[in-house]
C-alpha cells in the first residue's frame, strides 16, 4: 500500500473512532404528517423551533440513503453548492409509540433531517438560472451534483427570495437509483464524466462561479471527507469499510470534476 493510500484510511479510519460521532443537533418534539414519497419522510417540529422532513432508519429507501444525505450535505456546505440543513435529529420512544406508516411502527433513535423552508415551489428541472444569485447557486450545485454522481434531481425554488434555489433528497446520489453502488460501481466512475441534468449545462451560470466550484472541489482534503463519514451514526449500520470507500471515491474523482468545471467556463461567453 503506498504511504499516501495509507495515510489517508489512518486519517478516516480515526474519523469513524471518535467518542462524539454522530450526536444529534435536536430533539423532535412532535410528529405533524407524513409524505407519501419513495422514503416516507415524516414532517416534525424540534426543540429548536425548527421544522423538519426526517427520514428513519429502516425507510424503504434502506440506511444507506441516510449516509447519503448526510455526506452529500456535508460536502455541498464544503464546496458552497446550496444545499439545506441535515441535522441529525433525535426521536425518543415515546413520540413512536402510536405513529405508524404502511402498518410499521417507526423506530427510535436517530434520523437525518432537513430543514422545512416554506413558500417554496418544487420542481425536477433547473429553471430559473437568471433569477438572484442562481447563476452562482446552480454552478456549485452542479459541482455537487458531478462530485457525488447525482440522481433524481429535486429543487426548491424559495418565492420570498426571488425564487432562489435549494438542493434536497439526496438519498439515492452516488448513482444508487436503481440500487445500491458497489465498490467496482464507483471505482469506474472516478474518471469518468457524469451526465448533467437534461444532458447538457443550463444557459447562463456565471462563469467565474464555475471556476470557484472548481477549486472547492479540487481543495477538498481526506480530513474534509473524514469529517463528511463520521457524522454517520453507528446505529444506522452502515460498514466503515462502506463510509472510507465513498470518502475515497470522492477525494479520487475531484480533478475530474474541477478541470470539467473549468472547461465549461472556458465555453461560457
């Protein structure tokens, strides 16, 4: 093993061994209603004041998704691409106790979150791109979206804010939409090019925004990615062996992404 290679599984290694991996940033004190989408998110109101969709472990989507969300999340906050808040939000028993969705009590424990924003209208498709700010926005959203191998894109565009958009669901992203990656998946993924939404860059991103995402995604460290796995809770039962494989699939793919970036603000006129 080269000394770089096993430099960095020592550095996440360490990252999945920390005492306070995982600890939640709220408590749900009230369960409000349920989605009827493909994970089955139930919408509750925290300790904080704040609202959120959270996603169970055990969900139809499996436990995996729930790593997903999470380290797509983290990731997006690392390179600026706009993505919600996803805390991790703590479920005691007795707010399960009667709430069942298709016959299945819920668990306890911890589920990841995201956070409500309202006055929002949600769409599959990037719009809207010479809207305030979106010509940025939608520049380190793609970043995001190359990086970690998006899938089943779904936007808010926040009214109030000049229909400013929003990255949510990131559950089925490292290309799991018809199923769970495997190591051999990602690792012929690490050079190639990953299609863009509607197969082609929506007119009008802002050109230095591109080259901005790009060298976020090119300064993104195995510490960064570390940070990005150990927020997985253990109770999820995702492999540590799972969590260091999309770290490094990460840190291997982002020179691809960057100079694809650049390229394309190179085109823009």
């Amino acid at each position: 093993m080269a000394a770089g290679q096993a430099e960095s599984n020592g550095i996440l290694a360490a990252a999945l061994r920390k005492a306070d991996r995982a600890a939640p940033q709220a408590s749900a004190q009230l369960f409000v209603r349920d989605a009827s989408t493909g994970a089955k998110p139930v919408l509750a109101v925290a300790d904080n004041g704040k609202s959120y969709w959270l996603k169970w472990p055990g969900n139809p989507h499996g436990n995996l998704s729930l790593a997903h969300e999470l380290i797509v999340a983290r990731i997006g906050q690392l390179i600026g691409a706009p993505v919600r808040p996803t805390p991790l939000v703590y479920v005691d028993r007795a707010l399960v106790e009667s709430y069942f969705i298709d016959g299945q009590r819920l668990p306890s424990g911890l589920y990841v979150g995201s956070e409500l924003l309202p006055d929002v209208e949600e769409h599959t498709s990037i719009t809207r791109v010479a809207r305030d700010g979106n010509a940025q926005r939608f520049a380190h959203y793609l970043a995001l979206w190359d990086l970690c191998l998006g899938t089943d894109l779904q936007l808010l565009y926040h009214l109030p804010e000049h229909d400013q958009v929003w990255s949510i669901d990131h559950g089925l992203w490292f290309d799991s939409l018809e199923g769970d990656w495997t190591q051999t998946l990602l690792s012929g993924r690490i050079n190639e090019p990953w299609p863009w939404p509607d197969e082609v860059l929506p007119r009008g991103l802002d050109r230095k925004a591109l080259t901005a995402a790009a060298s976020a995604v090119a300064a993104l460290t195995i510490g960064d990615l570390a940070g990005a796995i150990g927020s997985v809770p253990l109770e999820w039962g995702i492999s540590d062996h799972a969590l260091c494989t999309l770290a490094l699939f990460v840190h291997a793919r982002r020179s691809t992404v960057a100079n694809r970036l650049r390229n394309a603000a190179e085109l823009m006129t």
